[in-house]
C-alpha cells in the first residue's frame, strides 16, 4: 500500500514540473518579441517606414525639404507653319533658316507683274464707273427739275434715276474689285506672324507654290518653355509662380532663372508622376527649342513661404 502511494507522489511530481516548463516557454517567447534587437546603422534607415509607425497610424509620405532635381525638354510655345494665300511663282526669298525674324517682316514675295497689271485695270474700270455716275447723276438732276415744272414725262423721270442707281451700283462694284486686285498684290508678300526663328526654309527663287505649300516653319524662341515630370508625392508642394533653375550643355556651369507657368491636373498612372510646365523669358535668344536641361526647384523653399 505505502508503495502504490509514493508512486501517485512520484507521477504527481513529475506532471506538475512539464506544465511549468510549457508556461515558462510561452513566456520565453513572448519576451523574445518584445525585445526585439536593434537593427545595425548601416541598414536602420532602410526599414520600411510602416514598421515605424506607431500601431494604428498610417505612414505619411516624405515631403520634399530643398531641391528636387529633374531633366526636361525645351519646346517652343508656338511653331508656325507658313504658306502663301493665293498660288503663284516665288520672285524673291528675303531669309533663310536661322535667321531671327520680327512680327511682320517680309520672308518672301511672289512673281507680281500680272498682279499689277490686274491693280491698273481694276483702277481703269472705277475710273470710268465713276465718269458714267457723274454723267448719270447730271442727267438725273435735270429730270428732277423738269419734272416739277411738268416738261418731262414721269417714265423719262424714272428712267433717269434707275440709270442714276445703277452707275452709283457700278461704282461700288469697281472699288470693291480694285480692292481685291491690291490685296492679291499685297497677299504675294508672305510675312511672319511672330517674333522668332526661322527653323525651316522649303522653297526657292523660280519654284512654284500653290495654296496649302509651306514655304517656312518659324518658331517662337522668346518666351520658351521646360517641361519635365516630378513624382505625385510632390503634387501638393509645385505651386505656379515658383522660381525654377536650368542648366543645358551648351553653357556649361551657367544657370538660367524661370517660373512655373502650369502644373497639369493628371497623374500619369504608368509612372505616377506628374507634368510641370515652366516658362524662361530667353530674351537673348541663347536658349533653342529641343535642348535638353537639368531642373532644380525648391520645393521646401515654397513650402516656408506658405506659412508665412
């Protein structure tokens, strides 16, 4: 009996020793997470920033604190393709590609004899439109007069102011027809319609142009503009009227100052960025369209002057 009771101590024993070890494992484990080891210096900065939010709160994303660097592209705000009004055979070419040009200069001018002689003979038909009213006239004059006193029937009288009506008619006529003939001399002068560059020059001396020919590019070179992308993050910090920085090979260590002009309101979601559009004065021409250039803006900058 007494050896049945010291094996029931025994097993009781040995049960109660394997629950707190199971217990005392729990508890190991869970201080093992708890106490978490520091990551190295090296690669602390390269923890997601998720891990170090405090629980429950979402991560915000980094907000640009000084320049943000870019490339874009220089583009002409307008590109001008120029083509004469009316047909005809190129007499004289007054510029060629390269060449800066003003509002209103004369490119071109086309053949004009036939032109003129079509000014003289529409000057030749208000002559006489004119001559033909003025006799008219007189005629109609001395009916009114004879009509009052009763010598001239009311058929003549009416004749005499329909002839009357129909010269003043002529008369409108040949100076609308002069003035069509001076237009189509004037319009065999092709001039530019903006201050720029002529980037491309497709006609000669001899050579014939009809009415859709282009016969010059010219692109506007004062103001240009930048364009480049930035990531969506900075979305909110780009603001128009900011200052911007460029600088292109040509003029090596050289900065040229712009603002931003426009920031469009649509993220690319292939690359989740978004266009800004920047405007340089180019007031000496240095700058062309097509060069490439590397963009500083200072986001942080326009961020302090916000909360001012």
């Amino acid at each position: 009996m007494k050896r049945w009771f010291f094996l029931l101590l025994i097993l009781l024993g040995f049960a109660a020793g394997c629950g707190g070890s199971r217990v005392e494992g729990k508890k190991d484990t869970k201080d093992a997470v708890a106490a978490k080891p520091p990551l190295p210096a090296d690669v602390a900065d390269l923890e997601p920033a998720a891990s170090k939010a405090p629980a429950g709160e979402k991560p915000e994303a980094p907000a640009a604190d000084g320049p943000i660097n870019a490339t874009g592209e220089l583009v002409s705000p307008v590109r001008s393709e120029l083509a004469v009004r009316q047909p005809g055979r190129v007499g004289r070419v007054m510029v060629d590609e390269g060449q800066r040009v003003r509002r209103g200069q004369p490119l071109l001018q086309l053949e004009t004899q036939y032109l003129e002689l079509d000014v003289k003979r529409a000057e030749a038909d208000l002559a006489r439109a004119r001559a033909a009213v003025e006799d008219a006239e007189r005629d109609f004059k001395r009916k009114q007069d004879l009509i009052a006193k009763g010598s001239v029937s009311q058929a003549a009288y009416d004749k005499s102011h329909a002839s009357y009506d129909a010269a003043a008619a002529a008369v409108a006529s040949a100076e609308a027809a002069r003035d069509l003939a001076r237009q189509h001399l004037a319009d065999s002068v092709l001039v530019s319609p903006i201050d720029g560059v002529v980037a491309e020059r497709r006609t000669d001396v001899g050579e014939r142009l009809g009415d859709n020919s282009v016969a010059f590019v010219v692109v506007q070179t004062s103001p240009l503009k930048l364009r480049f992308r930035l990531p969506e993050r900075y979305l909110s910090q780009v603001k128009p009227g900011q200052a911007v920085r460029a600088q292109v090979d040509p003029y090596p260590g050289e900065t040229f100052a712009g603002r931003v002009s426009r920031i469009n309101g649509v993220v690319d979601s292939a690359t989740r960025t978004v266009s800004v559009e920047t405007e340089f004065a180019n007031r000496d021409g240095r700058l062309k369209p097509g060069l490439f250039a590397r963009v500083e803006i200072d986001l942080g900058a326009a961020v302090k002057e916000e909360t001012r």
